[in-house]
C-alpha cells in the first residue's frame, strides 16, 4: 500500500514511544486497547513482551490482547481465522522477534521496505475523522519491526516520513477493496 503514502525526504529518527498503531475504525475494538493506540500500550508490545519473556507460549499468546485482536478482526474479515493468526504469529511477529534480539536492528534487511511513518493518523488525514484518543504520528507500516525494537530496549529508529498522497480526499484506495463490507466504516 506504499502507492498510498509519498515518502517526505530522508530516513528520521523517531522515538519509539511516540509512535501509534492504526487505528481502524469498527474493525479496532477501542476497549481492547484502552482508547490508546501508542505503541507502547499497544497488544503489538504486549505480544513482544510474551516472546522476549516466556518465548512462543501458546497459552499466554492465546490470552494476550493481540490474538484477541487479530479475533475480533474475523467478525469483519473472514481471513483472520483462527490458524491464520497462528501462522501470521508464529511466521510474522515471533520471527521478527527472534531476528532482531539475534541481529539486533539490520539497516540492510529494512533498505528496501523501512518503517513508514505518517505526522497524524490516517483516518484523520484521509477522511477527517477525529477521536479525542486517536492522535500522534503513526505507523504506516512496520508495526512488528517497531514493536520488536521497543520491547528490546531501542528508544529510537530511523524511519521514512511519509504524508497521505489522498489527504483530504475521503479517498478509499486500497481500503475499498481490503474492508469491503464493513458497516459504518466510511461514515463520516
């Protein structure tokens, strides 16, 4: 979804602890994240936190806010089954974790795909959608890599800046097609 976002001049440092999440409305259940879509709250964390103490635990995994979210995400998504959280767990998230506590952070690995940061939310910018707990510079991609470097003790990590190329413009793009069907997702 790269084709959604222009990058802004040169890699930044960001501190960790003022990134957020994307917030997605309907399909973000925001009880589950206490109305705070920082990374340092976020069930992201909570997971790297589970891996970095008690490695792939099934049965902390099962109970932690991430597979509670990537659960609640199948009532709108008929991806996220069950097994396909496992999967995108144990092969996305838990091996990201592994490599960066092995490799530490790998600018080479990221060259190509860096951790895309935007200065506001994208449903803010997009659609001018406004949340009193929903503020911040957020993650465009790159979660599992952020996550991973703040529960391993990184304060900063060079990103990409990057601003919505549709700001202002209630452009769906990708979105449309990915959340199709989703009530109440598009109303202003």
């Amino acid at each position: 979804m790269s084709d959604e976002v222009i990058e802004v001049g040169k890699l930044k440092k960001f501190r960790l602890a003022d990134l957020h999440i994307r917030y997605i409305p309907v399909i973000t259940p925001p009880r589950l994240w206490n109305r705070d879509m920082s990374l340092p709250n976020s069930p992201h964390v909570e997971l790297m936190k589970i891996f970095k103490n008690y490695g792939f635990d099934k049965e902390r995994i099962k109970e932690s806010r991430y597979f509670k979210d990537r659960q609640y995400r199948h009532k709108y998504l008929d991806k996220w089954t069950d097994k396909r959280i496992w999967k995108h767990i144990k092969e996305g998230r838990y091996r990201i974790f592994n490599l960066m506590a092995k490799e530490g952070w790998n600018k080479k690995r990221s060259k190509g795909d860096p951790i895309k940061v935007l200065p506001e939310p994208f449903w803010c910018s997009r659609f001018n959608r406004t949340w009193d707990w929903i503020k911040g510079e957020e993650i465009w991609n790159g979660a599992g890599r952020c996550s991973a470097a703040y529960v391993l003790g990184y304060d900063h990590l060079y990103c990409q800046p990057v601003v919505d190329k549709y700001a202002n413009t209630e452009y769906k793009g990708k979105f449309e097609k990915k959340l199709k069907g989703i009530d109440g997702l598009w109303i202003s």
